[in-house]
C-alpha cells in the first residue's frame, strides 16, 4: 500500500482558517493585521502578542490483539459524534506524547497499555477551524479488560480489512488497514516510558 500521511476533512478544498482574535488576550488593545514571517498575522500595537495558528498536536491509538484493532464510538457533543475512531486525544501542553497516549487509551478504554512503536504521523484538515497533526502508535494490552469510557460510549475490535462502521476520519481507516505487524513496529519509542 502506498504511504500516506496527508487527510482531509469536508472542506477539502479550503485551507484551515480558524477565527481571529480582535483583541489582545494579554492586554486588551485591539489587534493589528501585520505581516510577519511572510504571513499576515494579528499583532498587539501595545504589547507585541502574536496570534501564531498551528495546528492542534494529538495521539492516535492502534490497540492489537489477535490481528484485530480495538476502535471507540465517539460519545455525543464533540466532533463526528456517533462515528467510530481509534483511542486518542489531544496532548496536554505539560505532557509528552507518549504519556497522553496511555492516559487516552487508560481513559477510553480502561486497558493499560505498552507502547511499541510509532508507525505513522498524519495531518488532519478536518475543517476550516480544525486542523490536527496526529501521531499514531501502535499498542499492545499489559492488563485490563476494554470498557469504553471518557468520550467513548461503545467498544469494537475490527480486523485489518474491515467490516467497518461508520468511521469519523480517513486518517483512522487508513491507519487501520495499512497497519502491518508482520513488517516491524515501526519507530521505536523510548523504552522509559513503554
Ligand atoms: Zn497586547
């Protein structure tokens, strides 16, 4: 299978454009546009903030056991409700990417896991205000038994090939059946935290 690791959302034709503050969250002076760094940009006049965009960091989760890949029904509320993903979630910005993976699976799914690898790191342009850039690992069970929790109402395993249901994210699918155990694990993680 081809490589990939650029995904888009519905908008696929509009680069991400989220909305701009108009006043300084430091000092409450309203904002400038100013180029900066070859970028129109919003820049405080009184106090020199900068609204950088970047898009937002995350994990995503491939939980093996037997072949099959354990994936969650995205609770009601939040993005592609009712739609089924891998267990995941966006990195708290005091925590290192390896730490929000098992805090995500622990919280989602109840299992304590290892980490083995990292096989794939994908860009997400999911919508004009959501753009993410996801780091996928893959995983195996140290203890528990899977029991959906956090944002997660239902827990599946799917095999490589499918059937799937109805999945909330082309990175997932794809990340789903391009997985390869039998090909390595991928890039190692550091052993500290596995
Ligand atoms: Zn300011």
């Amino acid at each position: 299978m081809e490589i990939r690791q650029v995904f888009a959302g519905a908008a696929e034709e509009n680069p991400p454009a989220a909305p701009s503050y108009r006043y300084c969250p430091l000092c409450r002076a309203a904002l400038l546009q100013k180029e900066e760094g070859g970028r129109l940009r919003r820049v405080c006049p009184a106090c020199g903030f900068i609204q950088y965009r970047n898009p937002a960091a995350g994990v995503s989760v491939l939980i093996v056991r037997d072949g099959r890949v354990l994936i969650g029904r995205r609770g009601p509320g939040g993005v592609a409700a009712g739609k089924w993903c891998l267990p995941g979630g966006f990195i708290e910005y005091d925590e290192d990417f390896l730490t929000a993976a098992k805090r995500e699976v622990l919280e989602e799914t109840g299992l304590a896991v290892r980490l083995r690898g990292i096989v794939n790191v994908a860009s997400n342009f999911l919508s004009p205000v959501l753009h993410t850039l996801v780091i996928a690992l893959w995983a195996e069970i140290r203890h528990g038994s899977p029991r959906p929790g956090d944002d997660l109402t239902e827990l599946q395993w799917v095999g490589r090939t499918g059937p799937f249901p109805d999945m909330a994210f082309a990175a997932d699918r794809y990340l789903i059946g391009s997985f390869r155990p039998d090909h390595g694990t991928g890039l190692p993680v550091d052993g500290r935290f596995a």
